[in-house]
C-alpha cells in the first residue's frame, strides 16, 4: 500500500483519477480515506503553527487585510515567546479585539493547553462576554478538528471563569477587580478605558491614574514566572501582557505601558501599518511609537 500511496502522491491531478479507477474498489477506497486523514492531519498541524490559517478555518467569511496578518505574526511571537509585551493601537471597527480577546486565547490554550490567561476590559461585564465566546469556540465541532484533544473541564464552565482537561486555566475581570490566587501565562488588558471615561480625563487627566494603578499592583504581580515550554520548537517561554483598544490621550494605560519595558507595538492609521519594536529599558525616552 505504500508504494502505491507513493506513486499516486507523484501523479498530477489530472491523472489520479485514472489511476484510482484501474485500482481494485477496496484498495481505491482505502487510498482515499488514507489520503483523507492525512490532508486532516496537515491542516491540523497549519492550524496550529499558524494564526492566521486558525482564523480562516473558524471564521469562513473572514474579510482579509494587511493589518491583520500585522497581528498575527505578533500574536505567533507572543505565543513562541519572543515577544514579551505587546501594544495593539487602532481605531474602532478593525477586528482587534475579535483578535486579541477572542481568537488569540482559544488558540493559545489550544497550543498549551495546561497554560492560564487572563482577559480584562474595563467593564466585567464585556471581559466575561469574550470569556464566553472563547469557551463557545473550545467547546465547538470547528475547534475540536484543530485541537481534538483539548476539551472544557466538565465542572468548570462559567462564561467568565473554566479549566481545560489539561488543568489551563481562563479568567476575566474587569478593570479594578481581584485577581488574588490568579496567574497569567497571558494577560489580555482589551480597551481599559471607556469612552466616557476618554472624555472625562480631556479635562482631569488623572482618572487615567486609578487604571495604572490597578495594573501596576495587580495584574501584572499575576504574571506567571519564565519557564521551559513542552514544545520542541519553543525555548524559553515567560508571561505576556498585551494592551488593546483605541488610544486616547498621552496618560492613558497604553501611553504608560510604553515605559513598562515593553517590546513590541502595532499602530494603525487609514494610511499605514507599522510595526515597531521598542527599546528594553525602562527609560521612557526612545519608546514611543513613530
């Protein structure tokens, strides 16, 4: 069979059929279902490997543009490890949150599955709301053929709060609230501030403050220490923390993440997508955004 598998692999197209049908009914029958599994196989393993290829399988009408595969290969360094910190800035309606606080974590925990993350927004009533999706997406036919092995743990299955089979963890707050006992291999901060809130700080800039501090104190205690990844084409691996939203002003979480040692952010305009890797050092010079 396998020198038969052999010779229909080198056959164009074209001729394949042919060949199939000078084939005895069984053995056509069993090449196909063979070659089958091994098409599953393959786009399984793209899956996984490739963000963008993810998205494609669980978001058919997907509409396509240059920022996005901007994200996704951000997200993919974030998932390898090379990318520690991340800042997404684009204005409203650009998919990025259906990205970041969506697709990213069930992809995540589909990758490592035994990993946490912890979604926050600056309500918990939005946070939970991605909590739901993203456990809709796990729980889903689509998901379970890229990651059949990964299911919800059966007395954990809130919308904002579930464990995987393999002890992963998912938890959303919302800006302000506890995460005592909590740790974060991923931490997703998706518009921190309302738009109320955006107007407000236009003539006090200190409202901005209380967010800061809740994340100084907070969250970013959550993140989880560095540590070797089961994957073979993964070394060393350390938590991230990723700021998403529209940005508003100079003293909102974005502008003072940049002072955090951050390393990487993507800023769109409706004229361009850059993507820029910013300096390592806690000096707040040189790590804006040009």
């Amino acid at each position: 069979m396998t020198e038969v598998l052999d010779i229909f692999k080198t056959l164009p197209k074209a001729e394949r059929k042919a060949f199939l049908d000078s084939l005895p009914k069984e053995e056509a029958s069993e090449i196909l279902e063979i070659l089958d599994e091994l098409d599953v196989r393959e786009e399984r393993e793209l899956c996984q490997k490739d963000f963008m290829a993810f998205v494609g399988q669980v978001w058919p009408d997907f509409i396509h543009g240059r920022h996005h595969e901007k994200m996704a290969r951000a997200f993919e360094d974030v998932a390898s490890g090379k990318c520690k910190r991340l800042i997404i800035n684009m204005p409203p309606r650009h998919t990025k949150s259906e990205f970041a606080s969506y697709l990213l974590p069930a992809w995540f925990l589909g990758k490592y599955p035994n990993k946490k993350v912890i979604q926050t927004s600056h309500t918990a009533e939005l946070a939970v709301g991605f909590g739901r999706k993203v456990r809709n997406l796990v729980d889903s036919d689509a998901y379970k053929r890229m990651f059949p092995a990964i299911e919800l743990q059966s007395d954990s299955k809130a919308a904002g709060r579930w464990n995987t089979n393999f002890g992963g963890d998912y938890f959303a707050i919302g800006v302000g609230g506890a995460v005592t006992g909590k740790g974060a291999d991923i931490l997703i901060i998706d518009d921190p501030h309302s738009e109320q809130e955006a107007a407000l700080a236009a003539f006090n800039p200190e409202i901005y403050d209380k967010t800061y501090e809740w994340y100084t104190s907070g969250p970013r205690q959550r993140l989880q220490p560095g540590y070797v990844a089961h994957r073979a084409d993964v070394a060393a691996h350390q938590a991230v923390a990723a700021v998403v939203g529209s940005k508003f002003g100079v003293f909102e979480l974005h502008s003072l993440f940049l002072g955090l040692s951050c390393g990487r952010v993507l800023v769109c305009s409706c004229v361009r997508l850059v993507a820029h890797t910013t300096a390592r050092s806690h000096d707040r010079t040189n790590q804006r955004p040009h």
